[in-house]
C-alpha cells in the first residue's frame, strides 16, 4: 500500500501484548487525530523508546508477526521486555492487505498511519520514518485529562478511625503521598488530618 492508501478495518489478529481490543482502520472520532505506527516483525529497541516518547499523545506502535507457534511469541515477548503492543497476525490479514500490498520484500517493515491513512512505508531505520512519526505525533491528540482536584478530607480524626486501613491507605495513595513508617491505623489517620485536610491535591488521569 502506497502513501496516501487508507487501511482497510482489520481485527482478526491476536494481540499478545496490549489493548485486547484493538483494531487497524477502525473509524477515528471527527476531530480527533489517531497515529500507528505498524512495523512488521524486529525487536528493535528504539520502538520502545517511541512508545515512551509519545505516552500522553494518540501514537500506537505495534509489532506485527505471523509467527505459526503463539508460546514461542509470547517467551519471546516477556523475555525482551517490549512495552510496545505486540500483535500475532494469526490470519496473515496483516501481512496480505498491508505487508504484501505495499511491496515489501522483507522485515522489518513500517508505515506511520495517521487516521487510517498510511503517510510513511519504508524500513523503519529510514530517517523518513522518524521525521515522519515526529511531525505527525506532534499532531496527534491528547490522551491526557485535565488533573482532577481531590477533595479535601474534612473528616476529624475519630472519623477517620472509623473506617478500615485499606480506606486510608488508598486516601494517601491517591494523593501521591508515602506511607512508609505507618504501620498503626492511627499512623494513617495522624497522617491524613497532617496532610489532606490542609493541602489540594491533584490526580493526573489518563483516557
């Protein structure tokens, strides 16, 4: 598939690592823009980094294999820690209506899809690929969510030492603050009245 081709919809593969959910060409909500990046098979490292790289923006990168043994895939994937989706074109959809249709003669092999239709096709070593990917995440929507103010405890401390450990614990958590050296529920709740019910604390949600 040639620059500027749209991604047929295409979910019957496996995924192995990942949104178990996904689907390629599926419809992007209007206004909202969506950017994959799909390599077929390599562990290359720096896949990882780009997933890192552009965690708080809509940029998917998926590794692509029709690999016949699954338990060999999934050793594979737990042995080299990739933090990237990885899928298992089990039906070789993948291969046949994006590998092959594009003219590629081996792996690996990317394209960069922004809202289904394909921007870059090349080895993903090609300095295309990340100027490419780089410009067009810096299009791509957020998938970031204004922080949510946390309320602030107005429970006394005989309130607070009514409710069970585990309730307290996770007031704490949410707020980001450590619990290290409370082992008493009144470490807790000391804890809690010291902190929550004087200070705003914010939690960054992701969608």
């Amino acid at each position: 598939m040639s620059v500027g081709t749209v991604v047929p919809f295409i979910n019957d593969f496996l995924v192995i690592k990942g949104d178990s959910s996904i689907t390629i060409g599926s419809p992007v909500p209007e206004g909202h823009t969506k950017v994959v990046v799909l390599e077929f098979w390599a562990t290359i490292p720096h896949l990882s980094e780009l997933q890192r790289k552009y965690r708080d923006v809509d940029v998917t990168i998926i590794g692509s294999t029709n690999e016949k043994d699954e338990q060999k895939i999934r050793d594979f994937v737990k042995v080299n820690a990739m933090e990237y989706t990885v899928i298992l074109d089990k039906n070789q959809s993948l291969y046949s209506q994006v590998f092959k249709a594009s003219g590629a003669k081996g792996i690996p092999f990317a394209t960069v899809i922004v809202n289904n239709k394909i921007v870059f096709s090349g080895h993903p070593m090609d300095p295309n690929f990340a100027t490419t990917l780089d410009q067009k995440a810096s299009q791509a929507s957020s998938t970031r969510k204004e922080p949510v103010a946390l309320p602030l405890i107005t429970q006394t401390y005989e309130d607070l030492m009514q409710m069970k450990p585990k309730e307290l614990r996770q007031i704490l958590e949410d707020r980001g603050i450590k619990t290290v050296g409370c082992t008493e529920k009144g470490d807790f709740a000391k804890l809690i009245v010291d902190t929550c019910t004087k200070t705003q604390y914010y939690r960054q949600l992701y969608q």
